[in-house]
C-alpha cells in the first residue's frame, strides 16, 4: 500500500522504538533484575541508595536525600513531562512510538486481507485499502473496487498473532532476569521451570489479547493510554485532528476513507469528545491527503491547535485558514491561530 510522507515518517519511529524495547534489556540500557534487586540503567547499577543506611553508616538526611534524587525525581519528573506533552500533543506516544500499538495496526493490516475486515468484530467488510493517489478524473467509491482479501492470509495472520505474543512475553521476561541467561537457556532448551511457565503464559495471554481484544486494550485498559487522554481532553487548545466543514461536500464521492484507515476505528469527522482515544496517528489525515489526489492542502483534514482546535471541541464552525503543507502538520509544528 503506497503510504504518504507523512506516514512513512511515521513509521520509522514505529521501528525504531520497536526495536529500543527489544534490544534495551540486552544492551543493558534499561531493565530491573529482580536477581540483583535493583535497576540496570545505561549499563550502570541504579539503587535508591539507601543501603548504607540500613547498614547504620550513614544518616537520615542522606538517605531522604538519594531517595528524592534516584527514586521521586526521576519517576514523577518523568511522569509530568510525559503528561505535559500528551495535554499538549495527544496520545502522540501511542501513534508514534508504542510497541503495542505497532503491533496492532499489523495485525490490523493482515486480518483485513484474510477477511476484509481489521478486527474480527467489525460489522461489516471494509472497502479495498487505498493504494497512492486517486487520480481526478477516478471516484474514490471505485477506486481499486476488485475483491482484495484472501482467507490465505489467515494463516501469516495466527503466525503474526502468536509470534509477536511470543516476543513480546520473551522481551518482558529479559526486562526482569538477566537477558543472556534467558536466551542462552532458550536456544539450549533450558528453561527453568518458572522461565517456562512465565513464557507460556504470557505468550497465550498475549495471543488472545493481539487477536481478540487489542483494540479494547488501547482503549479502556493501558493506563499509560489513558492518562494521556485524560491530559489531552483536559487541554481545549491542545492538537487535535480537525475537519473542514466548509468543503464538507468534497467528501460526497468518498466511501469513509478517514473512518476505513483509522487504527482505532474511530470517526475522525466528529467532536473530540468522541475521539477520546485518538493516538494521533494521522492515517485519517494521510487518507484524506490521498482520497484529495494526493496534495496535503486540499485534505479535509489536518492537525489544528490553539484557537482553530476549539471548534473541533464545540462542534462550531471553524475560523477561516488556510490548509498547512503536510510536512507541516508534524507534532510539534502546527501552526498556532
């Protein structure tokens, strides 16, 4: 599927961050070994240090002071910077970075040309993914219009369900024992019996999660998801997917094209209320790019922040602007009104 810019960008990042959360606990760049009892962080041992003062060498004063360095400092620091950018930015996180939600839209992707359909509980079958620019003279409604979906695909699509739970039970197991032992003791088929079980498991809880439930997930289950959105919605001027009511009829020939790509299954067309879980992954937006011949500023829709978020939030119709080019509808660059 011919992807914009804006989404092959999109989906470096995807990668990168895919392959930071395998590779972390080996390269000892984050985990907590639970066989030393304290953190490994950039390859260095990370304690709360406070262990002189339970040998009685040191006082309290010491041991307050280290506990607010190494242990509150960094948590909720951490904490509020990464909420201070959902409250301005949105779920950027989930769209752009988490491993979980990469693994979501492949699986969307693959299940979509076993069935038509990116989940099992969809209603009904989707319309052919969109395939680069609709020409001019092409009505999107019957753009790529042959049958595209194959029940073949089921079988890469369980292969990519139970792979992927079972790297990603094999990538939690390395975050809390020594990641060496657990892939030497793999490839030598020995496994202690706690490794086993913690893998088989987490490796049948993730399968039924990838397959059944991993829209669900994002949704209403990942805290992490949920306190940006609950930051995101607390900011009526924070960055929002908006939509030109004003050319609204340019839509007419379009067969939902924002609805059909939008990971979440979301209606990006709507209030922000109920986008409550919008990761902003601006599929919708690369959609529409591609529904509008390809040219980001005929898109009907477009990140929007500051005043020109607010009728997005109210429902009212938007102030006159002009569209900005797609590079500029990069986090962080939006144009303020």
């Amino acid at each position: 599927m011919s992807r914009t810019r804006l989404q092959q960008r999109r989906a470096w990042f995807q990668v990168g961050f895919f392959a930071l959360f395998l590779l972390a606990p080996p390269l000892d760049l984050f985990r907590i070994d639970l066989t030393l009892g304290h953190a490994i962080l950039f390859g260095q041992h990370w304690t709360l240090g406070i262990e002189d003062f339970l040998a009685g060498r040191s006082g309290i004063g010491d041991a307050t002071l280290n506990l607010f360095v190494r242990g509150f400092l960094p948590i909720f620091g951490g904490a509020a910077l990464f909420l201070f950018i959902a409250w301005r930015y949105g779920r950027l996180y989930c769209g752009w970075l988490c491993p979980h939600f990469s693994v979501v839209e492949t699986i969307n992707a693959l299940m979509r040309r076993a069935s038509g359909k990116p989940s099992i509980w969809e209603r009904r079958t989707l319309p052919p993914p969109l395939r680069g620019p609709i020409p001019a003279e092409t009505s999107p409604k019957k753009a790529g219009s042959e049958p595209y979906w194959n029940r073949w695909y089921w079988i890469p699509t369980l292969l990519a369900v139970v792979g992927f739970a079972f790297l990603w039970a094999l990538a939690l197991l390395t975050y809390l024992l020594p990641p060496f032992e657990i892939y030497h003791n793999l490839l030598n088929g020995t496994l202690t019996r706690n490794q086993s079980i913690f893998l088989t498991a987490a490796t049948i809880a993730f399968t039924v999660e990838f397959l059944l439930a991993r829209h669900f997930f994002c949704r209403y289950v990942c805290a992490v998801g949920l306190f940006q959105s609950l930051a995101w919605m607390a900011n009526d001027r924070a960055m929002v997917v908006g939509f030109d009511t004003r050319r609204a009829a340019a839509c007419a020939d379009c067969d939902n094209a924002c609805d059909h790509a939008c990971p979440m299954r979301l209606k990006p067309r709507t209030i922000k209320r109920k986008m409550f879980t919008c990761t902003e992954c601006a599929e919708c937006i690369s959609a529409c790019t591609q529904v509008q011949h390809g040219d980001p500023q005929q898109s009907l829709l477009r990140w929007v922040e500051g005043a020109e978020a607010l009728p997005v939030v109210t429902g009212r119709p938007a102030p006159t602007s002009s569209a900005p080019s797609e590079d500029a509808m990069l986090p962080g660059t939006c144009r303020q009104a």
